[in-house]
C-alpha cells in the first residue's frame, strides 16, 4: 500500500490522462474492464467541467456550436483547471485564452463577449447592497449629493461591438445586422429581480459613474460628463440606474 | 442544532423556486449543495433565504475533499460562515476525496480502505466537526473501481468512523445499489452489516446503467428518477429503523417541479408505513 499522498498523485496523473494508477481492483478483475471502469471518473471529471464551462459562457458556446466549445472546453481546463471547489469563481481566463486559440483567431471580438459573460457571473454572486429610497433623492442638493454604486454594477470597455453581440444571442432576440468593429462599453448590473441585463452606454455615461464612483458629487458628475458631449442626459441615466436598484449609499455612508 | 425532521425532504434547484412557492410547501425540509452559495449574494442567497424562513435546511458539501491528502482551511472556513449564516439542521459531506494540490476534480472519487486511509478521514472529520462546531454526516459512495489494498469492508470502514469521530452516518441507498451492481455484491448483505443506528439521513436518486462485458455497470448520474429495486431496499430500511429524514437528489436533465415532488411523495408514503406504490407513476 503506497502512502496515502502518493495514492491520491497516482490517481489524480491517471484522470488527467496518464497511465492507469496501481492497485485498482474489480470483480471480475479484468484489465480491460478496470480501464473502462477508471474511464467513468475520467469522464466524470471532464464532463462536469465542461459542463460548468457551458453554464458560465452559453453566448460563447452558441456563437462556436456546441461541438466545437466542448471540445475547446478540454483545452481550457486542461491549461487552466479549477484550483477552488467553488467553481461559480471560475473561469475568468476565457477571454484570454480565446484571444489566443488559434482556430478563433478570426473571430477576435469572441475574447470580449466572454469577458461580458465573466462580468455577468461575477455580478450575479456579488454581495447585496440596498437600494437607496427615492425618498433619499428627492430634494436633494446635486451640488452636494454623493451617490454610491451598487458592488454588482460593472463598467467593461470593449474592442468590440460585444454588447450588440451578445444582445442578439439572447433567447428570443431578433436578428438584426451588427457592425462589429464598432468599439462599445458595456454596463452590467444586477436589477431588482436580481436578473443581470447587459446595456451599452456612451462615454459620457461612463465619465459621470465613474465620478460618482469616485466619490464626487452628482453635478460635478453630471458636469463632467457634459464637458465631453454637451447632449449627455445625466437624468436618465440615473433615472434607469435608480429603476435598477443600482443607486446605493456611498462608501463612507454619507449621501451629502 | 436538532436534526433534520423524519420527513422528505429534495435537493433545492433554482429552477424550481417558483414552482415550490405556487402552493404551500409539502417539503418537511431542503438541501442545497453549500458551493453554490459561496458567493457573497445576489439570488442564491435570496432564494435560500426565502426557503429557510419556513423549513428545515441540509447543506451537503460536494467540495471538502475529506478523503484527499489534507483539507483545504479555506474551503473549512467558507463552510464555516454559511454554517453561520443559515444556521443548518445539518450539514454533511462524502467518503470520497475531489481536490489534488492546488487543483480541484469535481468528481467524488473513491479510496483504498486501509488502517492509514482511516485514520486519514478520521482526523479530516475531526478537524471539519471542530471548525464547524457542529457533528456532521458522512455519506457512503457510489463507486466504479475497488483497490487492491483495501482491507477494511466499507460498511466496517464508515462504522470506525462513526465510533471515533463521533459523525453521523449519511446512508445513500442509490449508492449502496450502485456500488453492489457494479462489484457484483448483494446490497442486501451490504445494508446488514451497514451501522444503520448511526443513521441520520437518507439520500435517494436516480442511477444510468452502461455495460461492460461483465455485466452491468451503473453510473451514479441523478438524472433519473429513483429505480425500483432502490424503492424496495429503501422501504426495507426504513422498517427496520423507522422513520428518517430522506432526500430525492435530482441534479442533472432536471424535471419539472411536480416529477421531483411526486418522488418525494412516494418517498413519504414508504416513511409513513405504506408501499410507496400509490405514488408510483
């Protein structure tokens, strides 16, 4: 009987596609048959994996057909495997890794819907912050009014027009042309029914969040983002920001 | 920390919250796999702190790796604050080991039963019992392959770790099933010499069947619903040891609400003292 740490090693090598570990047993013990036996776990590990892999990055798989993904998904866990039992956490390598996988060389916007599919898991699991009340607003001084964003709301600059992308591979989205050169910046939040949208919005709009972020006050927000494109409309971006649920208290508690 | 009720009970999916919330609760309690709300928030925590409000609630953790080399502290301590946070009626884990240095195999794969595998799981229970400040449950695998050095029956096995830890013992009576097709054993035998005082939970689900040249080889899949002869051996155990709290585990091809809680049902007719058969579909 070898060491329990040299067990688990043989064992682990064999999964991973190296020889068979020593010791297996079977009734009847056949070799072929323990091969075919120590075959389940092998595939039980790979399939579960790529099954994670298909849960967090479905848009991906639409776009490269299901066949093609699965067997990408290999490659991946093969180079970048799960180093955690909490595998909502994994995963965030795709979009590299894609950018680098040389049969999608062609289709390069793919690393940046993977990155919306990365932003949208980590928005889905982050940490829940309330609302503030529209009682909070209403009155309120802008020149004086910090507001804070909810942890869930992200801001991703893109390559590509991503969002478009990945709009359009929604269930039930109607196709529609895309220009896919066209650079977007994605906001993705967790909304009331704790669903995670993906919108694009302009660079106005992300100059003023990421001022409020930054702790400055809504007008010095607003005036910002209205230095850079006199047409901004800071209110309604704040207003669907509030429907949202993505307005919250500012980091130190202090509204103004 | 009581213990889960003598009822039925099925593994939480979150496609089916709206459904369970559409009439009354007829679940006595629910389980959820505890790596799925190790996240911060969002709506698994609101979908589980909806159902904990007014049930009964098992976390049964896929992850620990309790049969690996050593346990992960990281891991025992993200255990640790769900425990503290939903405050379970039980929390239970597998004979089985998942993770190899800093990689993590999402399978619950098996081990040789020897003299230094046993005390390997008994200081891995201890240490996880401490942690948690809380007894556990461990649960009996479905397996594909034996080892050569094993040495120690599994039922005899689990028995040891019960006395010296003092654990719970998690009785899955689809893997007892599984695990005897496969190493062409009778679960019979297995269920007689299985600790069943020690019992504290039951889990049932649902098998795939391959086939070797041997002869049949099932899969431990849940994608299925609970075969028959497991109804059989399960109505058999719960004669024998009266009413215990018994899970439905579905996780894979996963059905509508009314299939997985019509198993449910069945399974409380044979808690109940009937034959199960009048919810037999």
């Amino acid at each position: 009987m070898p060491a329990p740490a040299e067990f688990h090693a043989g064992f682990a090598a064999g999964l991973r596609g190296g020889e068979l570990p020593p010791g297996l047993a079977a009734c009847p013990a056949e070799a072929a048959e323990i091969a075919r036996r120590f075959a389940v776990y092998r595939n039980n590990v790979a399939v579960s994996l790529v099954a994670a892999l298909a849960r967090r990055f479905p848009v991906i798989r639409r776009l490269v057909g299901e066949a093609f993904f699965d067997q990408m998904a290999r490659i991946f866990i093969a180079q970048h495997p799960p180093h955690s039992p909490v595998l909502l956490e994994w995963g965030a390598a795709m979009p590299e890794f894609l950018s680098g996988f040389p049969p999608l060389a062609r289709h390069p916007y793919l690393a940046d819907v993977a990155r919306i599919e990365v932003a949208r898991g980590a928005a889905f699991h982050a940490a829940d912050a309330p609302p503030l009340a529209p009682a909070a607003l209403a009155g309120a001084d802008p020149a004086g009014l910090r507001l804070g964003l909810h942890p869930a709301l992200r801001i991703l600059p893109l390559d590509f027009a991503a969002v478009d992308v990945w709009a359009r591979n929604q269930p039930g989205a109607a196709p529609r042309p895309i220009d896919i050169a066209r650079p977007q910046i994605a906001l993705i939040l967790r909304d009331r029914r704790l669903d995670v949208p993906v919108r694009a919005i302009s660079a106005a709009d992300r100059l003023m969040l990421d001022r409020l972020r930054a702790g400055r006050t809504l007008l010095a927000s607003a005036e910002a983002a209205a230095a850079t494109d006199p047409a901004h409309d800071a209110a309604a971006l704040l207003l669907q920001l509030a429907r949202d649920g993505a307005l919250v208290a500012p980091a130190d508690g202090v509204l103004s | 920390m009581t213990g889960l009720p003598p009822d039925v009970g099925v593994g939480f999916k979150p496609d089916h919250h709206a459904a369970i919330r559409r009439a009354p609760s007829q679940m006595g309690f629910f389980e959820v796999h505890a790596e799925n709300y190790m996240g911060a928030g969002g709506l698994p925590h609101a979908q589980l702190t909806d159902l904990r409000a007014d049930h009964a609630l098992s976390i049964h953790g896929v992850g620990l790796s309790i049969g690996g080399p050593r346990l992960d502290a990281a891991h025992l301590a993200r255990l640790r604050a769900l425990c503290d946070r939903y405050q379970p009626d039980s929390f239970s884990e597998h004979l089985a080991w998942s993770s190899h240095g800093a990689e993590y195999l999402n399978d619950l794969l098996p081990l040789p039963y020897t003299p230094r595998t046993l005390d390997l799981v008994c200081q891995h229970v201890d240490q996880v019992q401490e942690a948690l400040g809380r007894r556990m449950l461990l649960e009996n695998p479905a397996t594909y392959l034996l080892f050569a050095d094993s040495s120690i029956p599994e039922t005899e096995f689990l028995r040891q770790i019960a006395l010296r830890t003092g654990c719970g013992l998690l009785l899955d009576v689809n893997n007892v099933f599984v695990a005897s097709v496969n190493h062409r054993r009778d679960p019979r035998a297995y269920l007689a010499d299985f600790p069943l005082d020690q019992v504290a939970e039951i889990h049932l689900g649902g098998h795939a069947e391959e086939a070797l040249p041997s002869g049949p080889l099932l899969i431990d899949a849940h994608g299925a619903p609970v075969a028959d002869p497991v109804w059989t051996l399960y109505a058999e155990v719960i004669a024998q040891r009266g009413p215990l709290p018994t899970l439905v585990e579905w996780d894979n091809d996963l059905p509508e609400w009314p299939v997985l809680q019509a198993e449910a049902l069945r399974a409380r007719d044979i808690l109940r003292g009937g034959s199960g058969l009048a919810r037999a579909s």
